[in-house]
C-alpha cells in the first residue's frame, strides 16, 4: 500500500449504469441552513438528482442511506449544475439545473422530523426556462456589476451565448467564428466572458460588448423583422493556446492574486486578467479536471489536479507539492466544508464512484521479525549445491530448441485417412495417359479441451497432389467439443510426388490469448498414384534389398494390389505409375532377396520406402525383434546423377532466359523512347522501320516469356525427381552401413537442405556446402584435420557454380568415408581437443578467413599459422610471401637454396638455362632433378655463408620470380609426390 494516497473519508457508488461529467458536481449550503457546511449535489446524464451530507456519526451505522438527503429523477438529462442566488427578492441559495432545452431553478428546504428516521427534505421549482437551442455548459455571475442577485449565462451548441436575469430572459448574441463550443466561465473582476474557440485560442468579451451587439434573434429571423442596429461582436482580447482547452477557471477568493487558470489536453496555463501569461506548465499526463482553491501563502495559487494515472497532484502555481492515488479517474473534483472535517476533497467518475478524501499517510506499523542466529551447515550446502549443478549440467546438456509441450494440450488432431478408394473420384483430371486418377478422403477430427475462438485448419501436401479443399475456419469451439472436416486427396500433374506425406496445421488462439499452432500428419496409400500391372524383365536400373528372414510372399504384403495380378505364386509385382513408368518387385525363391527394377531411377523410391515400411510392420506383427534388412551393392551413384544434371541444366537454362529477356527489355524500352521521341516532334521524321522493331521485339519478349515459364515448370518436375532420387540414396546409404534413426537425418537433412529452388539458392550450392562441412567436421581424415576445420570461419557467397563435378566428387567422396566407418553426427566437434594455438586463432579477431578456392576438385587452403600443425613448417620465405595473400607461386632461387642447399654455381646455370628454347630448358630440369642433395651439416654451413650474401642477391632474386620458370627441390618434390599418391586429399 503506498504511503501517498487519497484516505477514504466517505464513499458511495452512484447508480448501475450511469454517467456524469465535468459540470455533474457542485457543493454548497443548498438548503440554507446556516450551519455553515456544504452539502453535495449530483446530477447524472439519466436524470438522477442526488443531494448528499456526509457526517463522521453517520460513518459507522447509516452509511450512504443516512448521509443522502434527497434523491429526485428529473425527466431530461442533467447536464450541469450549479448553487447561487438565482431568485429574485431573496438572498437564499437556490439550485440551478441545465437540461438539453431547459433551465430549472429549485429550492431545497428541510423539515425536521419527530421520528427516528431523521429530516425530511423538498426539491421545489421555482422558475424554468425552455430553451429553443440545445444548451452546451452555463455559467453564473453577477452580471454587469449587480450585487445581491445572480444572472445565468447559457452557451448553446451552436455558438449562442443567451442571458438570463432571475425569470426574464435578458437577450442572447453569438459567438463569432463559432465552430464547436468550449468551456465558459465568467471573471467578476473585469466583468467579462471567457470562452476557447475553435482556433485553440482564449477570448475574452466584455459584458457591455455583447450587450451592444447584434441582437440573435433580428439575425435569425432576418426575413420577418428588420434587422437592428449594433456594431459586429469582436473579442476584447485573445491568446493563442495551440490546443484545446479541458476547462477554464476564475478563483475570486484572492484579489491579490488576480489570474484565470485554464487546462488544456497537454499544459496548464495562468493569465492575467488581461489576458498576459502568467505562466505555463507543461504536463506529463493526461489530465481529466482540475480546481484552484485558496492557498495560505500570498500570491500564489493553489491548485488540485487529477490525471487519467488515477492521480490526484498538489500544485503551488508550478510546483508539486503532494501527490495521491485515487481508485478511479476524476472527472470533476471540489472541496467542501462538511461537518467535524474541513477541506474535504469531493471526486466523481465518469461511471458514479463517489469519493470524499483527505490527503495523509499511514504509518506502517509491521516490523521484520529478528531472524534466529544459526550456524551453517556446511554439508548441507555442499549437498544443496552438488545437487543444483546436477540441475545445470542436465538443462545445459539438452539443446532442444522448441520449448517443451504442456501436460495437457488445448486442442488434439487426428487425421483418418480411408482404406478405400473414392467413388466416384474427386480429382481434376479424370485420366492420365488412358489411366483413371483416384481420389481417398481424409478425415479430420479436431477435439478441444479449452475454450477456442477463430481457429483455421490448414492442409498441405506435396506437389503434384491436390486436395478438395485446404482452407477450413472452425467456429468457436467449447470445452470438450469436437468438429469433423473432410477431404479428397488427389494426384494432379504428369509426374510423380516425392513424398505421400501431408501435413495439418491448426493455429488457433489459447484462453489467455496466446498464439499457437498444432501441427499433426498423415500419409496417403500407394494406390492413389500407381496401379497394379504385369511385370517387366528387362529395365535399366536395379535395387537389391537383403534381409534375414525367410522370403515372404509378397501378395500378402501388398493386399491391394495382390488382386488384380496375374502372378499366383507372389514372387513378382508391378506397379504402374500413372504419370511415370513400371516398377516391378521380384522376390527370390531360394535366396532372402528382393529386387527392384524400372526404367525410371526415381520413380523407385516410392516402392522401395513401401517395401521397407511393410516389411518393418509385417515381421513386427509376428514377433521378430532381430529382423534386419541391408543393401550389399555398389551405390548407383552414376544413375542419381543423371538427375543432378538434368536438374542443372534447367536451372542453367532459366539463367539464361532470365539474361535473354532483360536484354530484350532494355531494347524495347529504349525503342520506345525513339518512338515516343520522334511522335512528339513538331516536324515528323520517318520511322525508319522502328515500329516493324519495336512489334518483332515485342513478339520476341513473349516468347522468351512463354519459354521461360515453361522452363520453369520443367524445372519444379526435376526438383521433385530429384527430390525422389535424393532420397532413394539416403535409403539405400542407411540400409548398406545400418545408419542409425539420428545418422540418417543428418543424412538426409545434407543431401536435401532445401525443399524448393528458389531464383536466389538453389539445391546445388546448397547441397554442396552441406557435404563439405560434413567432410570437414565429422567425416574428416583426422582430428587435426577436424580441429582445423573448427578454427576456419567464412567462406565465398552461394551461387550457382559453373557445372556439377565438383558437387559429384564431394558426394562420391561422402560415400566413400561413410563406407569406410564415418559417423554422421553434429556433436563430434564437441569431442574434439583443439590445440591451444588453434584456440587463439579461432578467437575472434585471432586470424582473419580464407575462401575456398573456386575451382572443381581443388584444395580448401587452410590458414598460414595453422599448417605448421598439418605439413612441416616451411621456410621464411615462403612464410613471407603467404603474408602477402599470394595464392600459389613459384619458388625464387633463394628459396631452393635454403631448402635443398644447391650451390650457387647452380643458380647461376640457372638463369642461363632460362634464356635457351624450351628443349634446353627440359633437359636441363631433367638434370639439375637428378643432382644429389648435400648433406645436412654441410647445409647448414651453406645457409651461414650464403645469408651474409642476401643482401647482394636480392636482385637476383626478383629476376628469377619474374622469369616464370621452376626449378624444384627435392624436398618439394616429395611433397607432390605424396599427394599424388592420397588422391582423397584434395578434396575437403
């Protein structure tokens, strides 16, 4: 509880479903007591009128009952009211209540009562005037420097101020350049009307003026009575706010400190009587109402402010000086003399909360309580924190990305796909090549266990298949409530999916307005793209598939399609594709193989993933645990391939007709610019065959158009192809090294990264810097291989390479090292100690990225300071030269010096051999090849003479760079040798 806030003298909630506003509230002794303390008056926007008094005995027993003194329901809404001498002949205070169209004048008298239940108390009327405008706010005063009596001034909708002395109606001008009304207030010491208009400036008019002025009704009823004389209503003087004004306020309790206060949307103005700024202060907040009252120091002005941050601030001219929480937002607060308590701040809401409030604080009085002096236990907190490490190395370990699902979900899905087929089919196109298309239906049940509004229900299948429908909107859902939707799935286009999976997506809002999305699957049988056929004998690819188990008989593994076969033993079955060719499946009688044939390689896939699924369910069923199943051939690598070209060279030729039509395009455009040019000239030019240009150019953009769309349909065919043969692969690479659940995703996420081209990525970069991190990581020759892959960073950008046989050979080469025992995992470079050196380097900023290499089978480079941990440290000179980012070079005559000690005789036959034809310079490589090489100390001895002799050579040096020629140590030349012998290091 916060020390500031309002303490609650007196409360009551007003009415279900009321309203009240800024001029709702007055206080004053409206029943003239003479007591000296103010009663409350509340009108509401449904009519009520309330007159309340609230008394500290009345606290404890009455409560609101016995504090509301009376309790009338007026028969128009009340929009303000106010407490003044509005009677003539009488010096008692009277209430004045303003309606829409009408002004009621009433007297509150009170009787005493002789009973228990207190006074009784009177509303009587007095006077009422109909108005014949619809009435905004008023304002009372007296009015032209009367004493004894107030006059009441109305403001109207429309901008007309109308005077009203006692029961007479005085006269009623308008207000010039009146577009919407705002507040009105009268300052008794100047005898003038304040009002903001719709320019966001303050004016103020003179009583006398708008006395003078034309009469309203000579101007509103110009066609019957002529008009009468008056000069043009001008305002005495104006200030500009720049904004719209809340409220205005003239406090009178001080002549000494003479201002006019006002509340606009963002500041809070004082000004003088003439309308000079006093001062300004810029608001924080949004402010609801405000009201000055008297402050005990001279000369300042103290002021009450509430906010829309249920607030309600202190201010001293600009200084805050107490602050204090309300329970509500005020729209209208005034301080009243109540009985036993004096100074009483009077709040209401918009919505009838009702505060009476002092400002204070509470003191707390709770106290912390001494906590007993112990001593630790340091066992238990060494067995505390044993344990929370426990908890951290556990929650470290697991690297889940998605957050855990709850215990209990929202909403459940389960997607039933049908045993038949549909009849009659649902599918858009009826056959294909002479062969009817069927259509199954899916059926979705959606079961909540929550309340959920505006769900949608989304399906997705793979292309080229189709469903009815693959939007569903759900209605809003109950607790426990279910909803069933249905649709047909299809095949719709001329080749064949590669994958009979499809997906469900349901998103949908939870009960605290929480976003989420249920995912759930399903797969569609192998009858919707295939029908049973006879088998074929001669095709161009096979599969072989070994297994543990006697042969099984496959009609009994294939009832659907065992039917409509001629084969009775069930050793052979064939599947026609509807837009692709036949597959057949043969089963050895003597043998526990199975082979698959076709003329198509990927149009295997989905056989062999049947087969294989079948197979795991079929021996499940009768109990077999150790049921293995192997693949012993070479990999068809060749065969897969052939789909990798052909998939590139469409992406190549949708590059190609990309070029082609920005090249027509700029020529078109720039044809009509000539044309457009010569069109607008005054004094016309021949054409000079510019519009035969610009048709033929024109034709020739459509074609290009139709031929690249074309192309691009053939190319989402060979993706899907591809696609389908991509993942024939990875079976089969599982199936030969009995690859693990985990490794075969790996597998499989390498090989396929993407699952559709896009213009900017496609599958061939893609794929390849997928192989290539697996070759570096875990399927690298060594650790120090891996370590060093660790420590590089950053590589050239993806785009489409020039041709596929650098992607062939890193594809044959991850075959091989996984033939070879390779594991496929993402944590082996956890596993792997990387040298301290190679630590600092792979710090950020330790060594700067090399790229690879563009170029097909070529070397990774690694790092200069890196190699020293893969070959032997080269010489000095070939460390400097590296630093100066050459690539490859050829070595200088220094260098074959320090490294095979050849004599300087030998260089200088050397530079002669250079300038002889190249017959001379073979036969002389040939023999300096074969000179013997010194030994290590005489080596030595040659370095120690020959390096006080660098400084003369180095011109000598430069020449032999730049002759072009090599001539090779032998230490060199062994190194070459080795990597002619490791064909596998070349490749990364």
């Amino acid at each position: 509880m916060s020390l500031f806030k309002a303490r609650d003298w007196w409360s009551a909630a007003l009415g279900e479903g009321e309203e009240f506003d800024q001029g709702c509230l007055c206080v004053g002794d409206v029943d003239n007591s003479g007591t000296g303390h103010d009663k409350i008056v509340v009108g509401s926007y449904m009519g009520m009128l309330r007159i309340f008094s609230p008394n500290a005995n009345k606290l404890s027993d009455g409560g609101t009952a016995d504090a509301q003194l009376l309790e009338v329901q007026l028969q128009n809404a009340i929009i303000q009211v106010e407490v003044g001498k509005f009677v003539s002949c009488s010096d008692l205070l009277h209430l004045a209540v303003l309606h829409p169209r009408k002004l009621s004048v009433y007297s509150v008298t009170g009787t005493s009562g002789n009973v228990e239940h207190g006074d009784q108390y009177q509303l009587k009327l007095m006077y009422e005037h109909n108005l014949q405008r619809t009435a905004c706010n008023m304002t009372y005063g007296t009015f032209g420097g009367v004493t004894g009596h107030h006059s009441l001034c109305i403001q109207s909708m429309d901008g007309m101020l109308m005077f009203f002395e006692q029961d007479s109606y005085s006269f009623g001008t308008f207000l010039p350049g009146f577009l919407l009304p705002g507040p009105l207030a009268y300052n008794p010491r100047t005898d003038s009307f304040l009002t903001v208009s719709s320019a966001r400036q303050l004016e103020g008019y003179k009583y006398e003026t708008l006395a003078i002025a034309t009469d309203a009704e000579s101007r509103q009823d110009s066609d019957l009575l002529p008009k009468t004389g008056g000069k043009r209503l001008t305002p005495d003087w104006t200030f500009v706010l720049g904004e719209q004004a809340l409220d205005i306020s003239v406090p009178s309790f001080s002549h000494s400190s003479s201002s006019i206060m006002v509340l606009g949307e963002r500041n809070l103005f004082c000004l003088r009587d003439n309308g000079q700024i006093r001062f300004m202060k810029k608001l924080e907040f949004n402010p609801s109402c405000f009201l000055p009252y008297i402050s005990v120091k001279d000369g300042t002005t103290n002021l009450l402010l509430g906010n829309h941050n249920n607030m309600l601030l202190v201010y001293q001219d600009v200084t805050l000086k107490w602050a204090a929480q309300l329970p509500f937002v005020p729209v209208a607060v005034r301080v009243a003399n109540l009985p036993e308590l004096k100074g009483v701040v009077v709040s209401l809401s918009s919505d009838g909360h009702f505060l009476c409030s002092y400002m204070g604080t509470d003191p707390s009085f709770f106290s912390t309580p001494k906590v007993d002096a112990r001593e630790a236990d340091y066992e238990q907190i060494d067995a505390e924190m044993k344990k929370l490490q426990k908890f951290i190395r556990e929650a470290t370990r697991t690297q889940d990305i998605l957050p855990k699902s709850d215990a209990v979900d929202d909403l459940s899905v389960k997607a039933t796909v049908s045993s038949c087929l549909d009849t009659p089919s649902q599918a858009l196109i009826q056959d294909i090549d002479g062969l009817p298309v069927p259509s199954v239906t899916v059926q979705v049940k959606v079961k909540t266990n929550s309340v959920l509004q505006s769900a949608k229900l989304s399906i997705c299948v793979q292309p080229p298949l189709a469903v009815t429908q693959d939007q569903f909107v759900l209605e809003p859902m109950g607790v426990g409530s279910t909803k069933e939707v249905a649709f047909s799935a299809f095949l719709n286009g001329q080749y064949l999916p590669a994958d009979l999976t499809g997906d469900i997506v349901v998103s949908y809002s939870s009960p605290t307005g929480v976003p989420r999305v249920l995912q759930s699957r399903f797969s569609l049988p192998l009858a919707l793209v295939c029908l049973p056929s006879s088998p074929a004998k001669n095709t161009k690819f096979k599969v072989t598939v070994d297994t543990n188990q006697p042969p099984v008989d496959l009609s009994a593994i294939f009832r659907e399609f065992s039917m409509k076969t001629e084969d009775k033993d069930g050793n052979s079955l064939a599947f026609q594709f509807l837009s692709g060719a036949k597959v057949t499946v043969l089963a050895s009688k003597t043998s526990q193989r199975y082979r698959i044939q076709s003329d198509s390689f990927e149009d295997m896939w989905l056989v062999v993933k049947e087969l294989v699924q079948r197979f795991d369910q079929h021996f499940s069923k009768l109990g077999i645990k150790d049921f293995k199943k192997s693949f012993s051939g070479p990999m068809p690598l060749q065969e897969y391939f052939l789909s990798v070209d052909n998939h590139f060279q469409l992406r190549v030729s949708a590059q190609q007709y990309q070029d082609l039509l920005s090249e027509r395009a700029v020529q078109f455009r720039a044809i009509q610019r000539r044309l457009l040019t010569r069109f607008k000239d005054k004094t016309p030019a021949p054409l000079q065959n510019l519009d035969k240009l610009l048709d033929a150019t024109y034709n020739q953009v459509i074609a290009l158009a139709e031929a690249a769309e074309e192309n691009w349909a053939l190319l989402e065919q060979a993706f899907v192809r591809l696609r389908s043969s991509t993942h024939l692969l990875v079976l089969l690479l599982s199936l030969w090294q009995g690859l693990t659940p985990d490794q075969t995703a790996i597998l499989e996420a390498t090989l396929l990264p993407l699952l559709q081209d896009t213009p900017q990525l496609g599958w061939e970069e893609s794929c390849d810097a997928a192989v290539s991190h697996l070759l570096r990581s875990c399927l690298s020759r060594s650790p120090k291989d891996q370590a060093t892959s660790l420590a590089q960073a950053g590589g050239p950008l993806l785009g489409l390479p020039q041709d596929t046989t650098r992607l062939k050979k890193h594809i044959a080469l991850l075959c091989d090292r996984i033939g070879k025992g390779g594991r496929l995992t993402l944590a082996s470079e956890a596993n792997v100690q990387i040298p301290a050196q190679i630590q600092n380097l792979a710090a950020p900023g330790g060594v700067e990225p090399i790229a690879e290499v563009s170029g097909d089978g070529e070397d990774l480079e690694h790092p200069q300071e890196i190699t020293k941990f893969i070959k032997k440290k080269p010489s000095k000179k070939v460390k400097k030269e590296k630093e100066k980012k050459e690539v490859s070079r050829e070595p200088s005559e220094a260098d074959v010096k320090e490294e095979a000690g050849v004599p300087e005789e030998t260089l200088k036959e050397v530079k002669r051999e250079k300038k002889e034809p190249s017959k001379d310079k073979k036969e002389s490589k040939k023999d300096s090849s074969k000179e013997p090489k010194e030994p290590k100390d005489d080596t030595k001895k040659k370095e120690s003479s020959s390096s006080k002799e660098k400084k003369e050579k180095k011109e000598k040096d430069k020449e032999g760079k730049e002759s072009g020629d090599k001539k090779v140590s032998r230490k060199s030349s062994l190194k070459v040798k080795e990597k002619k012998k490791d064909p596998e290091a070349g490749e990364d």
